[in-house]
C-alpha cells in the first residue's frame, strides 16, 4: 500500500520515463493482475485564430495537498486497490508534453479501472489547480474546464 | 483583523498574489476588493480561510490565511 | 490515425520499455488530449494451496487477426480516437510481468476512457486466445475468464 | 470431405492440435471425436469453419479449416 501523503507536483513535463519506471516497479506486487493509466496531454487547442503553445500550470499547494489526502483516502476506501499514483504539473508544460498522470493498481481490473477514472474527475473538478494557455504571440487565457 | 489574502489563477491578473489587510469578516473582504476592481463583480470565487473551503461568509482572526480563488481548471 | 492491421502479439512478456515507447511516440501529435492505458499483469493465484508461477498464452492467430480488425473498426467508428494500440503475450509470461496492453488517444478524456474499458472487455471475451496457467509444481489448468 | 481440423486451449490436453478427417458436416465432426473421448461431451466448444464463427451445423467443403474452441480466457 502506498497511502503515504507524498508530493504529486513535478516542476515541468512528466517525462515518459517516469511513467515507464511507475509501471516496472510494480512487477513485484504478485497479488496485482490490472493497472489502469490516465495521461493528460497539452493539446493545441485553437482559440479566435490562435493556437496554444504551452499551458502554465499554478497551484495552492497547501490547499491541494490537503485536498488530495481527502481524495486519496475516499478512493483507497471505496475500491480495493493495491497501489493509487498521482502526479500533476505545476509550471509551463509544452503541447504534446504529459501534465496529469493517474495510476491505480487492483487485483482485477474493474476496481483499478472505475477508481482511475473517479480519481481523473475528481482531481480536475476538486484540486485548487489553474492552467494559463500561453498562445503563440505569447498572450494568454485562463483556462476552463468543463 | 489583520489578515493575508493569497490569489489564484485568473485573479493574480487583477490583484496582487500575496498581500495583508486589515478586514472584520469575508464579506467585508470581497466589498472592499470589489470596491478597488470592478472587474471582480460577479465573478464566481471559491474562498478557503486556513485551507478550508467556507461556502457562507466567516468572521476573520488575526493572522488568518485568505485564498481567493476562481474555478479550478487543473488535468 | 493508425489503423493499419498490425500484429498484435508480442512474444512474451511486454516490457515497459515498449509501453514508454508507445507513449512518447505520441508526444509529436498536439490533437491529443488523453490518453488512456490498460495493462494486465500475471497475478500469483492460489488456486487448491498452488500458486501460480506463470500462464502459457495460445491463440488462435489468424481467426485473433479478423476479429481484431472488427473490433478496431468498431471503436473507431463508435469514438472519436486518434491512435489505438493493443498488444497481448503470446508462449509464457511469469508472475509480475505485464500480459496485456491497451493504449488509446484522443482530444478529450471521455472518448479515450470509455474506448479503453471496451476494448478490455471486448478482447476478454471475443479474441480467440487461452491462458495456461502453471502452478510452481508443473502441474497446470486452464484458466476461465469471469 | 476431408477437412483439417484445428483444436485450442484445454483442447490440446484432449484431442491433437492438428489432424485430418473426412466428415460430411460440423455435426458428424462433433459425434465422431465425442465417440472417440467421451470427456469432449457436455463441453461448451466455439466451432469456426475457414475463420468464421458458426452458430449451427454446416455442411463441410474438402480442404475446410475447422477449428474446434473451448471458451476463449485471454488479458
């Protein structure tokens, strides 16, 4: 079990290597038999003409870790999982770059599946984070989510 | 009371992202902001005193920590 | 798009130096929004006070090949995704090791998720393929999906 | 019609994984190798003839790929 309240904040991109090294470490849980994976990915999403080039991630870090124990915790109770990682950008993050990553683990892949997908929702509507798209002229909107 | 006020995202475009003020409740806080940025009318916040989430207007103490933040747009 | 009917089976255990590949290899395309994993992983089942050591993969290739291509063209026509990968071990894959891997893409989370679940489930059930599993005496049985 | 006939999973514990036999149809096929291994009856079996799954007996062509599947337990 890894319930610990460790720091999700990666300063930058979440480099594939780090995700490739999240999954290897697993190997030796010999009691897991599913994993389930979110990425969120920065899009060019094109706005009035303008095309975003980078989304730069703030955070009430306080508040967020607080928050995540709460999510963290509600999730660990509700499914039977065996490992939960969550890692969120925090600084600019370039198109095509890895800002969000969600892994669980769970002896059968319903519960890993069902908590991956509550632990996306969750963090996007409940975690005290703002993206800033930065376009190409290097103006810039708030981001929204829906 | 003496409070420090702590702003997210869209706000830091408006006000400052740190900044002390000297204030008797939340309400009383949001007034004077509005008051100083037109701009923070009807906006919709989310305020955490101490951080914890208050959904009706709180009495502030010394040294209290406001963060007045808009909707979050994290993932 | 990559639609083209690649091979889909991997000798062996999949390594997640392959996973970290296939998610790199998406970094260049800026349409991407999310993405959504699967993995299966070889579990140390007691079965009878036996354990698991490993499960022996057998497929029936060429009917696997057509029902993959039906299954493809059916998410694809049901969900807005960018790219799908799939890959499933073929011979032997040991306690630990990762069996299967379900890779989508597309612009926004839902398309990818939803797609992700129902390719999981759709291959347990419909791709020809049979796990063997091996207890650490030889002795074997052949596994059943729930 | 001689066809050649294919087997998979806890089949291959049974039955060759290859072999050729001259029936007239899928049904004959089932009856003569159950007369032969009496622990093939009451299994469910998923019966595909040149790679299409069949849902009722068919008539067998010379030189047809049966395969003969027990329920499939892949991922």
């Amino acid at each position: 079990m890894t319930k610990q309240k460790n720091d999700i904040f990666i300063q930058g991109p979440i480099p594939p290597e780090q995700i490739a090294a999240t999954i290897a470490m697993h190997g030796s849980k010999s009691e897991i038999g599913a994993h389930s994976i979110f990425l969120g990915q920065i899009r060019a999403d094109q706005v009035d003409g303008k095309t975003v080039r980078s989304i730069d991630y703030s955070i009430n870090r306080e508040l967020a870790l607080v928050k995540m124990t709460e999510i963290r915790e509600a999730v660990f109770d509700k499914y039977p999982l065996t490992c939960m990682h969550v890692y969120h950008s925090e600084g600019p993050v370039q198109v095509g770059e890895i800002c969000f990553f969600v892994f669980t683990s769970s002896a059968h892949r319903r519960a890993a599946m069902d908590a991956c997908g509550e632990l996306v929702e969750r963090i996007k509507k409940e975690m005290p984070i703002w993206g800033k798209e930065i376009f190409e002229d290097d103006t810039h909107q708030w981001k929204t989510n829906r | 009371m003496r409070v420090q006020v702590k702003t997210f995202g869209a706000l830091t475009d408006i006000l400052e992202k740190e900044f002390y003020i000297t204030v008797v409740d939340t309400e009383e806080l949001l007034a004077v902001l509005s008051s100083q940025h037109t701009t923070l009318n009807h906006r919709r916040l989310l305020i955490a005193v101490n951080n914890t989430i208050i959904n009706k207007p709180v009495v502030l103490q010394e040294n209290d920590v406001v963060a007045l933040m808009p909707p979050y747009s994290g993932g």
